[in-house]
C-alpha cells in the first residue's frame, strides 16, 4: 500500500472510531454524573501513566527496522507480554491504595478491570506489526472501528443498568478482546509464533531509554487528571478529561490517523540515507494547516456546544476547552516530532525533552490549581509553549531543519486559520441561545469556514494545496486541471534537488 493511501485508511479509522466515541460519550453523559465519571477517569489516567510501556517502545522499533525476522518478533513479543503482565499485576495491587486515596471505592474496581484488559492488545502484538510493516491500515480500520463500536454498546447498556463507572471499564475490556482476537484473524500466521526472551539486548539498548522517555510523557499527560481529582475532587476531574477529551478529536482524528503509517515509510528514508528534513516540514506543515483551522472552530463554540449536547451538568467543561484548544495547537507546531527522533535512533534526546517537559507540566498545573480549576488549565498553555521550545531544539539537532523553513509552516498554517475564524465568531453571537440553534450554527458555520479554508489554502500556496489539488485533480475534473498549471504551488528553494 502507497503512503498516501495507507494514511487515507488510518485516518478514516481514526474518524470513525472518534465519531463513534463523540456519540458514546453523548449518551454516557446524560447516563452517569460526572462524579461517576471520574472514577473511570482517574483509573484511565492512572494506568495511562505506564500503559505506552507495554508496547509502544518495543513497537516503535520494530515497525521502524530495515528488516523484520521472526526471532526479533518473537522477542519483542516475549518483552512485550512481560511487560504488560507486570503492569496488569502492578494496577490491581494498586487499586486499593488508590481507592482509598481517592476515597472513592468504585475506583478500585474499575482499575482492576482496566488492568486485566491491558493482555489483549499485548497478545496480539506479533499480528499487529505484521499489519502495520506490510501498511495494511484497511485491516487496522476494520479492527478499530469493530473494536470502539462494541465498547461503545457494551458501556452504554451497562450505564443504563445502572453499573456506573464499571459500565465504562467493562466496555473497555470488551474492546482490547476483540481488538486481538480481530487482528489475529487478519493474520492468524501470527498465532504460531510463540513469544521469547532471548536476545533482548538489542531491544533493551533502544527500548529502555524510548521506554523511559514514553513513561515520564505518559505521566506530563496524566498528572493534570491525577492531580486535579486529588486536589478539587472526581467531579472536576471528569470536567477536566470531557474537555480534554473533546479536543483531543482533533488530534485522534486527524493527527494520528496521518501519522500512524509514518514511522515504516520515515524509516525506510532515513535507511536509505535520504535527508527527513524536507518531509519533516511538509509534514509539519500539513499538520497545522488541516488542525489549527478545526481548534480555533471547535474553540469558538464550545461552551455553548456542551451545554447543548451534554447538559448544564458539564457546562463547565466548554469553558475549559478554550485553553485546551490552545495548548494542544501548539504541541503539533513541531509533529511529528516522535516518530523523527525514534527513526534516528535518538532515544536519549527524546528521554530528556519528555523528563524536561514532565516537570514543567506538573510544577505548571500544581502552581495554577492554587487559583483553581480554570488557572490549572491555562498553565498547560505554558507547558506547551516549554514543549515547543524543547522540540523545536531536538528536531534542528537530529535531522538539521532549517529554522526558516519551519517558521514559513507556522506563518501559512496561521494564515489559513485566521481567515476561518471571523464566520464562527460572527454565527457564535447571532445565533439564539438555545440547543437547537447553536448545533444548526456550529454545522453552517462550520461548512462556510471550510470554503473559506479551501480557498485561502491555494490563495498562501499551502503544502495542503497540493494534496487539494492532487484530490480534485482525481476525483473531480480531470480534464480540465491540466490547463491551470500555475494553481499549483511549487516545493520550495532550500528544497529542490
């Protein structure tokens, strides 16, 4: 599969399984408070905290090798099921502990189930490589949207029941069974192999430092809900996570669907000696042209948003994703900054902005939740301005970016966004203040700006052009395009051949 195509499929996954999880959390938040949403929250931060350990270090690496046998296989395999039994047996002596400091007894439950469903995925590890180095995301797509459809029912059947926060860990762990048994039936060769731990020193080497770097990232992600549920309670954490999860659509739907099949095809490149430097800026570029636009809608109409889809019960969560909106723009200001650094093997330099951006963030929200909820959240903008900063330092360092090149990204991708905006602003203050209404107005709004997006990407000469005009070039008019040459931007100087 082309690269294009494999990220076509990613993102449709992706897409569709964030459409299916919008429409669960709608149902779920007029089935539970957002008190008992919290003991689900905190069990997802808490275990969210090393879950990226059992998989994504030792999977970094193997998509990303030149080749693939089955020893190496086998030993990832080995490393990974070890890993995720450690995790799994760490959690449910936790839970406890965790109840009791919390004080709140259903947390413990929902952690103890959220534990055990932490094997499904590490089972199933062997075929989901051999899915994601053979590019074969249309499976993958298959997989996930099977996966988040049946959690999505089984959360909300239970919820109905009456189950509170165990309705949402028990969907959970219906989605990491049927996410392997699912990827197992794509590639059921994969069964045969059996998991192994000799020859782990060659993972080791690159996994413990990437393990390092993913555990201290995976705790700056989770210490605002952990910190937030310990100082003002469950309930504002789950405020906290509905916002964070609201905006988070953004970069689950776009973001990772493009760059899931990034990390064979980047290091397939750098094994063949071919500079990342220009694709990094066309990716980059990319990035924040299709994400920033959607953030600075998304960021006009939430408040009104959630309280008409959710209810007043979450209406302060609308007022909470603003500064979210902004501080998750800014970390993709330097994406795909992960998947640079693991294909050059600069797993210590990636360590060392993750621990540095860690203390930043937890020190940053500490400070702000003296002043409360609100302030706690505006101070993860100034953890993502250090994140910047901190990246920006490490891509320059590992592949030579020219800063020039990623200043001009940023400027077109600003561009393109500015130009959105005035039509929501003006729809978000005409619009009557009722349900109805402001859903009708986010959707017209939303079309409008995304006319108004189409053109100003082409009027900038934006890397999005390209695959804008690639698209209707194939599916509209192909026999008319040949005729407007100049419509389409040319690569630039410092990058042609």
């Amino acid at each position: 599969m082309r690269l294009r195509e494999a990220m076509l499929s990613s993102t449709l996954q992706q897409n569709t399984t964030v459409l299916v999880y919008f429409a669960t959390g709608v149902v779920i938040a007029h089935l539970l408070t957002p008190r008992e949403a919290g003991s689900y929250t905190v069990a997802i931060a808490a275990i969210g905290v090393v879950t990226g350990l059992k998989e994504s270090a030792i999977g970094s690496y193997v998509v990303s090798a030149p080749e693939l046998d089955d020893d190496l296989l086998k030993t990832a395999y080995g490393l990974t099921l070890t890993i995720a039994t450690c995790l799994m047996l760490l959690f449910i002596g936790l839970s406890g502990p965790l109840a009791d400091f919390y004080r709140d007894p259903a947390l413990g439950e929902t952690l103890r189930i959220v534990a055990i469903a932490q094997l499904g995925p590490a089972f199933a590890f062997p075929a989901t490589m051999r899915l994601m180095r053979a590019m074969r995301f249309g499976a993958l797509l298959v997989v996930g949207i099977t996966a988040a459809i049946s959690q999505s029912l089984i959360s909300i059947t239970l919820a109905a029941l009456g189950y509170g926060a165990a309705a949402l860990a028990w969907g959970y762990f219906a989605a990491a069974l049927i996410t392997a048994l699912a990827t197992f039936a794509f590639r059921p060769d994969a069964i045969r192999l059996r998991p192994m731990l000799r020859g782990t020193r060659r993972l080791l080497a690159f996994a413990s430092w990437t393990s390092a770097a993913l555990f201290v990232g995976c705790t700056a992600t989770s210490a605002p809900e952990l910190l937030i549920g310990r100082a003002l309670g469950l309930a504002d954490a789950a405020l906290f996570a509905r916002a964070q999860n609201l905006v988070s659509f953004v970069r689950n739907g776009l973001v990772l669907g493009l760059a899931r099949p990034l990390l064979p095809s980047l290091g397939d490149r750098a094994g063949k000696g071919i500079s990342l430097a220009p694709i990094y800026r066309r990716l980059v570029e990319t990035i924040t042209g299709l994400a920033w636009p959607v953030y600075a809608v998304l960021a006009i109409w939430s408040e009104p948003l959630v309280r008409a889809i959710y209810g007043a019960a979450w209406t302060t969560a609308g007022t909470l994703m603003l500064p979210v909106a902004v501080a998750h723009a800014l970390t993709l200001a330097v994406a795909p900054q992960y998947d640079i650094l693991v294909v050059k093997r600069r797993q210590q330099l990636l360590f060392t902005s993750e621990a540095a951006i860690c203390v930043f963030t937890i020190v940053a929200v500490a400070i702000g939740l003296t002043l409360g909820l609100g302030a706690a959240v505006w101070s993860l903008v100034l953890s993502s301005i250090f994140f910047v900063i901190c990246y920006f330092s490490a891509i320059k360092s590992a592949i030579g970016v020219l800063p020039g090149l990623l200043f001009g990204a940023w400027g077109r991708s600003l561009a393109v966004t500015l130009v959105t905006m005035p039509v929501p602003l003006a729809f978000r203050h005409l619009i009557p203040d009722r349900p109805v209404e402001i859903i009708l107005g986010f959707i017209a709004s939303s079309m409008v700006s995304g006319l108004i997006w189409v053109a100003a990407v082409f009027l900038v000469r934006h890397e999005l052009s390209l695959h804008l005009g690639g698209l209707r070039q194939s599916l509209l008019f192909p026999s008319r395009l040949g005729t407007f040459p100049r419509s389409w931007p040319q690569p630039h100087q410092t990058e042609r051949g």
